[in-house]
C-alpha cells in the first residue's frame, strides 16, 4: 500500500472480520514459549544501542540544525521570542525582580509564582520604534531600562495583560 493512500472499504471490512479479536486465547502466540536464545536476542535488541550507533545518530544530528533540518521555515522565529531568550534580557529581568525580591507589586502579596513584567509592553517599544533585527532592538535604550519592569503575581500578571491589550492594541496592530 502506497503511503498516503487509504484502504477501501471492502479491505477495511475484511481486516475487521479477520482479525477482529486476537487477544489472549486467539492469539496465534497464546501459550508459545520462546526460546533462551530468543529471549537472549530480545534483551540485547531493548539493551541501550552499542556506542557505534550512537556516534552514528549523533553524527546525523549534527548536520540538521537550522537551514540543515528537513523542517526548517526560513528563520520565522517572532522578534519577541528572539529578544526575550537573549541573555540580556535574563539580566534585565534579573535586575527588576532585585527591586521586589518577593513581594507583588500591585496585591503585595508573597507568592511562589512571581512574574516579571514590562510595565509598558515589549510589542510597544518594538513598534514604536520600528525594531527589526535584534541588533536594533539590543541599541534600544528604552527596552532595558530597569524602571519598566515590575514584579506581579500571575493573577495581577493575567489582569494587567489583558488591560494592555485593550490599551495598546491600536498601537501594536
């Protein structure tokens, strides 16, 4: 059978007949024992594979990262992503959350799932000031600065999100 193509209902209804029970004492295994040297074989093939072919898979790994893979789109990871999994912004973060170490900073609340936010959206610096490439958005003074960033619980977090997108939407869109 070709891959892609489907079984017709003639064939369908023949497999169903067939085999439309085959555990337990149907089974034309039921009750069959393997031999020592079967279950030997069994074992070594569930064994961790050898270290000759684990080169050999890490060698083909190797060669299929970004335009390499089979399912690369042509770099279409969003700006945002890209900027929020820069190493800067893990110190802009780490440099807010120093302000309020533990504490909400709307319900002052002591929480274990404290988020750091922008107080004024990424997504609006980013079109306000045309940012591009990440080399742009790196020289945009305004995107890290310490004083637009505070520390929220997600509850606080969730609200203040949904409040920017109503508000900045127009500009952000």
């Amino acid at each position: 059978m070709k891959k892609g193509s489907k079984h017709s209902n003639e064939s369908r209804a023949k497999m169903r007949e067939n085999h439309y029970d085959v555990s337990g004492i149907n089974n034309p295994n039921y009750g069959k024992r393997c031999s020592e040297e079967t279950k030997r074989k069994i074992s070594k093939a569930n064994r961790n594979p050898s270290l000759e072919i684990r080169n050999k898979i890490s060698q083909h790994h190797a060669n299929v990262w970004g335009i390499n893979n089979p399912r690369w789109r042509g770099g279409i990871t969003p700006l945002y992503k890209l900027i929020r999994n820069r190493k800067e912004y893990f110190k802009w973060r780490n440099d807010v959350s120093k302000l309020n170490p533990n504490r909400c900073k709307h319900c002052s609340r002591e929480d274990l799932s404290l988020e750091i936010d922008h107080i004024i959206p990424l997504c609006y610096f980013i079109t306000k000031n045309n940012i591009k490439t990440i080399k742009m958005a790196l020289n945009c003074p305004e995107l890290w600065e310490i004083s637009n960033g505070q520390v929220l619980c997600r509850g606080c977090h969730a609200l203040k999100t949904q409040k920017d997108i109503q508000k900045y939407n127009k500009v952000t869109r």
